[in-house]
C-alpha cells in the first residue's frame, strides 16, 4: 500500500477504527461524516490517539490523496451513490486500494430487512436504485478485485430492538425525523405486528467492491 493516510467516509461512530489501528499501526486515519453527532461519538472513540483525525463534512467528495478508502455501509446512504464512488477511486494514490461494503437492493427473504421494507412501500414509495448498475462502471481505470456478496448471521433480541436500532441510530434515522413520532409509532405497530415474537435470526447479504488503483507506468 502507497504512502498516505486511510480514508474512511460515512465513518458514522467509527466502529472499524479498533481493527484499522490494530492492521495498519503508524498510518494516518481520518473519519469522515456529515452528522454532527456521529462525528461528536467518533471523536470521543478516537480519543487519546494522535493519527485518527475525525472531519464532519460531506463524504461523497474525497479531496485528500489517499493510500486507501473504507466504507462499510456507508454508501447505499449518500444522494449520488456511484458518484461518490468514483470520487473515492479517484482520490487513491498509485497502488492505493479501495474497499467498500454496502447493503444492496435485495439481501435476503423475509427476514427484518424484508418485513420492514414492506411495511415501509405502503407509505413510502422505493428509491431509485439505478445507481447500482452504475458502480462498476463508476471505477473506470482502476482494477477490481473483489465483487462478492458477504453474509454473517446477526441476531437481534426481539423484533422492537431491531426497530428501534434502525429509527434511532441506523439508516431510518433521517425519515424519523422528517416525518416525526407519531408516523414512526404507526410503522412501529405494523412491523411487530408482522414481525416474529422472541430473538430473531437471520442472514442478510451485502455487497463487498474491492478495487485497486492502477501503478504508474
């Protein structure tokens, strides 16, 4: 890997700084994220260590030459997925690589993500997902190495929990508070009436682009 410090846009919290600092010691990591508090949370994580800097801004423009770039499911939240891609490609030095992890259209069959999307398609319309056709496309000049569908059980105490992660802290944050309390407490009510009482299990699949800047000739 060249020379240049770790980029990691949508950084949220930071929940990849312990094994980035444990697999790359001495090399500069900077966290990159629009929320004001998230970036607030990722500071308090990156405490007491002199090369994690933690920058709150607009993730989707990379500026800073980099070694490499990590994303772990950051991108499916950005207005101009594929654009942000190419902008994160473009920002790697000679050598440098890129590793995204992104949660596709389809991950799974009727699991939480399954049963929360259908409740949510009969008061909000879908995105558009085009965006996703475009992402290889978006690396153009740089050489992939890695499109693979990754997979790992995840387990969530009862089906409130996960619902409550998801408009608290996760990706329905932004809806929550665009549409407020009460239209959130009516999702509420649909999902766990749907939802499996108890723990639930499941194995959604996201998606893993890894690429690689090309060397100077």
């Amino acid at each position: 890997m060249p020379d240049g410090p770790v980029l990691v846009p949508c950084c949220g919290t930071f929940p990849e700084l312990d094994l980035l600092t444990e697999r790359l010691p001495g090399r500069e990591i900077i966290g990159i994220d629009l929320s004001e508090g998230m970036t607030a949370l990722a500071r308090r994580r990156a405490a007491g260590n002199p090369l994690v800097r933690v920058v709150e801004g607009d993730a989707s423009t990379l500026d800073v030459a980099a070694a490499a770039v990590v994303s772990v499911f950051g991108l499916q939240q950005l207005p101009e997925p594929d654009a942000a891609l190419r902008s994160w490609a473009g920002a790697l030095r000679p050598g440098g690589w890129l590793s995204v992890v992104y949660w596709p259209h389809s991950t799974e069959p009727g699991g939480p993500f399954t049963v929360l999307s259908d409740v949510l398609r009969e008061h909000v319309p879908a995105g558009d997902r085009s965006w996703e056709d475009r992402l290889l496309p978006a690396l153009e000049g740089a050489v992939l190495e890695r499109d693979e569908p990754l997979s790992f059980p995840m387990v969530h105490p009862d089906a409130d929990t996960f619902f409550t992660a998801h408009t608290r802290s996760g990706p329905m944050r932004p809806l929550a508070n665009a549409r407020g309390e009460a239209f959130i407490a009516a999702l509420r009510e649909e999902f766990l009436r749907r939802a499996p009482a108890g723990e639930w299990r499941h194995r959604p699949l996201a998606r893993h682009i890894v690429a690689r800047a090309a060397d100077r000739a």
